[in-house]
C-alpha cells in the first residue's frame, strides 16, 4: 500500500500496490506513479 497526496482532492490517499508503477525520471530518481481511486488525477510520489 502507497500513501500519495491527491492535489485535486487535497487529502492522502492509500493506493493498492497493484495499481501503482515505479518510474525513473530522465535524471535518474525514482518514482511511484498512480491514479486517485476517488478523482482519476495522476499521482506521482518520489522515492528513494
């Protein structure tokens, strides 16, 4: 489970592990990209 930040609802919101993806950015950092499950809006949350 992922905790992101939705910025159209403005609240936390708990995101299945199946539905999120890990992605790199062109200068190389991770990060975890999902759609609120209230809204639809993308998500993206930086890792380490």
């Amino acid at each position: 489970m992922a905790e992101m930040f939705c910025v159209k609802c403005k609240e936390k919101k708990t995101v299945p592990d199946d539905q999120t993806t890990l992605e790199k950015t062109a200068k190389g950092r991770n990060m975890l990209r999902a759609i609120c499950p209230t809204c639809g809006t993308k998500m993206t949350k930086f890792t380490k």
